[in-house]
C-alpha cells in the first residue's frame, strides 16, 4: 500500500521546494573541495618529501663526518713500532683500511717531510718530490705541523674522473712533533663506504667543488632525476666542497589516479542519489504524517489508564510521567520531569529503603518479580504501590534508561491487614479451644506428680515420726521437689502459650524427652498392660522447646495407647525408634492399634476434627504446629505389623 501525503503536507512541500538548491549547490561545493584537497595533498606531499631529504642529507653529511673525525683519532694513534717496522705499518694500515673508512693510501713521513713508510707501497709523486715547496701537499704538511692537528687538503684528480683529498695528521710523542701521518681518500671510495644502500636507492649523492663541477658521485644510473634537489657544505675537508642529493623521479602511484577517478564517479553517484533521495523524503513525510496519527491515538490511550508510567534515564532523572502517574502522588508532569533523586514523592520514613531499592534499579538488579513502596502524596498522605521496571531500548539496541508501571495497592493491602487481623482472632480462639483440650489432658497428668509428691510427703512425715536419720529422709523430700517442679513446668508452658509467649529455645535431647514422656504416661500403660519397645540407636540433640516436644510426645503415646483399646492386651506394643542422618533426628511412634481409615486419614490434622466422642479435634493439630514451628515434619503412615507409625522429622543442631 503506497501512503500519499496529505494536502497541508503537499502545500507544505511546494512552499519550501526553492530548499531543493541547496543539495545542489552542495555537490558543487563537494566537488572544488575534492578538487582542492587534492591539490593540498600533493603540495603536503612534495613538502613532506622535501622535509625528508634535508634530513637524509643532513644525517648524511653527520655520517661522513664521524667517519673522517674517527679515521683522524686512528691516524693519531699510530705508534713508533708501527713507524719503524714495515711490516707493523702494514698491519696498521690494513686495520685502519678494515672499517669502511674511505682511505686509499696511507703515508708516514718523518719530522722533516721526508716519506718513510707507505701502504699500498705506490708513491704519490706530490709527496716524494720535496724540493717542490709551493705544492697542497707541503703546505699542509707544514701546516698541520705548526698547528699540531689534523689539517684537510684541497681536492685534486686522480687519472681522468678519480678525485681524492688528502689529511695530515701530526704525530707527538714526549712533547714534539714525530711525524705526521698522512691518509688519501679518494671520493668514489668515500661515497661508496659511507652512503648505506636504502639513501643511494632515494637520491644521487653528489661532491662538488668550488666551479660546481661533480668531484665524485653514487648513483643509480638508469633512473631519472628531478629538478629539485638540497646541498650543504662538506666541512671537513672544506676546500669549498659540498655535498648535493637529489631525489630520483618517482611516477605518481596508480591508486591515487583512481582515487581521483573513483571521486568523479562518486560525484555522478552522489548526484543521482538526490534525485532518488527527493522521491523517499516525499514517501518520508506522508509516513510520518501517519506516524503522528498513530502517535496522537496511542497517547489517548495511554492517558485513559489507571496504572502510573514513569520513565528514568539511567542517572535516575525523570524523562517521562503519564496523567496517572501524575494523579497517583499529586504533582504535575512539569514538576517532575527533569527532576532526580530524592524525589518529592519519596516518604521520609522509608527514605533509606527507596534510595537503595532505586540504586538497584538502576544497576540493573532489581526484584524481576516486582516490589512494593510507601509514596507520600502531595496532601500528605501516604500511598503503597507495586512497581516493576522494565528496561528503555532505543532503536540501536542500546539501554538508554528504565521504565516503571505503578499500581496504588493501598486499598489491597488494607484489605489484607484486616483479613489478617480476623485471622489472629481465629488463631487465638483455635488456640483457647486447644488449650481446653491440653488442659484437660494435661490435667490428667498432673495427678501423677502430685499423687507422688503426696506419698513422698507421708513417707517423710512417717520416718520423722519414727526418727529415722536426716540420710532417709531426704531422698524422699529431693523426689517430692522434683515432681512439683515437673508439674510446675507444665502448667507454666501451658500459661505462656495462652499468653502468645516465645518459645523456650534450647538444646534438647530427644531421648530424655522421650524418657520424660513414658514417665508421664507409665501409669496408664501399667492399667491397659501396653509394652514398650526401645531402639535409640543415636543421640540426638536439636533446639526447640524441651516442654513442648515432650507434649507432642505424649500426645502421640496416648493416642497410641487408646487405639489398641479393643484389640488382646498380649498385642498391644508400642515401638519407638531414635535415629539420625542427613542432619535430621528421625523419631517414630509405631502402634499396632486398629490403624486409620483412609477417608479419616485426609482430615487426620484437620483442627477441630476428631474420632473420639469426648476429644476436641486439636490435640494432632496441634503436635503437627509444634513440630512445623521446629522446622520439622509429622507425617503417618500404615505399621506393616498392623497399626500406624507416627514420624517425626527434626533438624539437628548445629555443632
């Protein structure tokens, strides 16, 4: 479907069409910058190369400096064994040849001038003739003499194109003049020894002389040289000689003709590209007329909902807030917006759990699951909300900042405090009536300690009469405070828990638990002729409540006790098992009763349900609280001796 643009849009189009000049004038422009940055190029070009041979030049004329200077220091070491013995002197001379130095010849002569030692043995006839005073060679030996350092010579030809120079070196030893050393370059040789490979490849290496004639050159021959070239003066020997490099010729490289080439290409191209790019910007624009209609719908949409928007960027200021947000704390949408933390719809209650739930957030760790808040609105009040964030993706992919939805739960959770308000209430009632039904049982029980502490009192009383010794009687008195101690503890624990008091928490041995419980009961399994069977394989010790792990205890023994009213007194066993493992006391109460029907057996700890005519319907419910409240587990199952095992699941204590 093609979108046509709106007639304002078409009016709109025609009014600025004069702005079509500006691409235009634009590739005229593109193409005389092209034009110009390519002619700057090459003038940087011929200026760098330019930068490049001063200097290479200029390193040049420093390395054939250090030569000279250094064959000057060899020169000066030449010693009166060396100037004595021939051989010496050849040595001497061959290991000053050995170091690339340029030499050609070298030539001691004594004090006086006269030539006494010469390698290669060939003699330059300047310096053999010496009744001839006014020749370069004398007057610099004269003056190298007087002077007492090295003096340089004015070139001359050898043969027809072979220039050489020579260098007088004075000799002292013991404070005077031995004789001068005198070394002959010849300037080919120079050149050859001193200019490295990688220069001679870039540029003709020239010497030159006073007229500008070429003393000597390195070259390569079948290469073309341009016009430009750069010289300075080669000091020492001096003499008006210089050294003249010029570069060779270097044709202009192919990929810069088709980079000149590739860019009136691109010219044409870019082109022809605003004419296509004329059509899609037309295209453009009625798209995005129907983007602002499908904007304008999205946005009314979006204002008719009751869940709050809010989005941060990623230093948490405010970028967006919708009109629910708005109406949710009170403050308008220009108020927030560019706002940052602490915000004004913050609590100051719970200022430290906002800001750190908001750093969260903007980590990236916040609760995926959602969290709920106190917002203070505007008039005061304070509001809960639930909130989840979502990340902001831009069209690149990138996370640019957080987007949050709000929904007010105040109502909900006011709901929710009065239904567990009711809740307490019902727990507290179930609690009373359980108490009833423990009061009753327990009250049973008490007739046990106190029967003995009655008779333990009598027999006391008796033997004080009889004046018995203090040692009999006070093993009666110690028995009777023990058994008012153990009734004072029940009726005790019975007063808390009708009192919402905390648990007793402390180390408890369920194998004295269970001795303390069969005491409780004994009487009753002596009438009804029940035995019962040990196996406490292990001591475990948990934490919990000493006084209510022995009820539920008890409990479980006497419902034990009662299901095996109707069977022959000879079956009638109660087997009780103490083991340990996996970090869990495992504890079972197994009774060989008329067991437990299956449809009682869903109900079984039910509150408030109950197969006794007299019974209540909380005493299992009850145990399985206890237990649970212990981080246990109470469960039955079928006794395959007949009957049910009750079990009992509580974790061990920490050593």
């Amino acid at each position: 479907m093609e979108f046509l643009a709106p007639p304002h849009s078409t009016e709109r189009i025609a009014r600025w069409r004069w702005l079509w000049v500006l691409p235009r004038l634009a590739f005229i422009l593109f193409v005389g910058g092209v034009g110009l940055l390519l002619w700057m190029s090459d003038r940087a070009d011929d200026e760098e190369r330019r930068a490049t041979l001063i200097s290479d030049v200029l390193w040049l004329e420093q390395n054939l400096r250090f030569h000279l200077t250094r064959n000057e220091e060899l020169l000066g070491r030449i010693d009166a064994a060396h100037t004595t013995d021939p051989k010496a002197f050849e040595s001497f001379a061959r290991t000053v040849f050995g170091f690339e130095s340029g030499l050609r010849q070298l030539i001691w002569l004594d004090q006086d001038g006269n030539m006494r030692l010469a390698h290669p043995s060939t003699m330059d006839q300047t310096l053999v003739d010496e009744t001839i005073d006014a020749i370069p060679s004398r007057q610099s030996f004269r003056l190298a003499r007087s002077l007492g350092k090295p003096v340089y010579g004015a070139p001359y030809p050898f043969f027809t194109n072979d220039w050489q120079f020579e260098v007088h070196v004075p000799v002292s030893r013991e404070g005077r003049i031995a004789g001068v050393a005198v070394g002959i370059y010849r300037l080919r040789d120079l050149l050859g020894d001193s200019v490295p490979w990688w220069l001679a490849e870039r540029y003709r290496i020239s010497v030159i002389g006073d007229a500008g004639k070429v003393l000597g050159t390195r070259s390569k021959v079948e290469s073309a040289v341009t016009d430009e070239g750069y010289q300075v003066s080669f000091d020492p020997p001096g003499w008006g000689l210089a050294l003249h490099a010029v570069p060779y010729h270097a044709p202009r490289p192919l990929a810069s003709v088709l980079l000149s080439a590739s860019l009136v290409v691109l010219a044409m191209v870019v082109l022809w590209s605003l004419w296509i790019l004329r059509r899609h910007v037309l295209r453009r624009q009625a798209v995005e007329e129907q983007l602002r209609r499908e904007h304008a719908f999205r946005k009314a949409m979006e204002d008719s909902l009751d869940t709050g928007m809010r989005a941060r960027n990623l230093d948490g200021e405010i970028i967006y807030v919708n009109p629910a947000f708005c109406r949710m704390v009170g403050w308008s949408a220009t108020e927030l917006i560019g706002h940052r933390p602490p915000m004004p719809y913050w609590a100051d209650d719970y200022l430290d759990e906002t800001r750190a739930i908001h750093d969260r957030v903007l980590a990236g760790e916040g609760p995926e699951e959602g969290f709920e808040l106190k917002f203070k609105r505007r008039d005061g009040k304070f509001i809960d909300v639930l909130i989840h964030e979502a990340p902001l993706i831009d069209a690149q992919g990138r996370h640019f900042g957080w987007m949050g939805s709000m929904v007010d739960i105040t109502d909900r959770k006011l709901a929710d405090e009065k239904a567990r308000q009711q809740q307490e209430r019902l727990q507290s009632t179930a609690r009373l009536v359980a108490m009833g039904e423990m009061a009753s049982s327990i009250a049973h029980e008490l007739n046990q300690p106190l029967a003995a502490i009655s008779s333990y009192c009598t027999g006391a009383v008796n033997l004080l009469r009889d004046q018995a010794p203090a040692s009999d009687v006070i093993p009666a008195l110690d028995k009777a405070v023990d058994q008012s101690r153990r009734a004072g503890q029940v009726i005790r624990r019975i007063y808390n828990l009708a009192r919402h008091s905390e648990h007793r928490i402390e180390a408890v041995d369920l194998a004295e638990r269970i001795d303390a419980a069969l005491a409780l009961i004994d009487a009753d399994l002596r009438q009804k002729g029940v035995r019962v069977s040990l196996r406490l394989a292990h001591r475990a010790v948990i934490e919990g409540d000493p006084v209510l792990l022995e009820q539920v205890l008890f409990n479980l023994l006497r419902n034990a006790v009662e299901s095996m009213r109707e069977i022959a007194a000879d079956s009638r066993q109660i087997t009780i098992s103490l083991a340990s493992a996996d970090g869990y006391a495992q504890l079972s109460i197994a009774d060989r009763g008329c067991g437990i029907d299956s449809k009682v057996a869903e109900k079984l700890f039910d509150p408030l349900f109950t197969t006794k005519p007299e019974g209540m319907g909380m005493g299992l419910a009850i145990c399985r609280s206890v237990v649970e409240n212990h981080r246990g587990r109470l469960v039955f199952e079928v006794n395959p001796g007949g009957g049910t095992v009750f079990r009992i699941l509580l974790p061990l204590a920490s050593q």
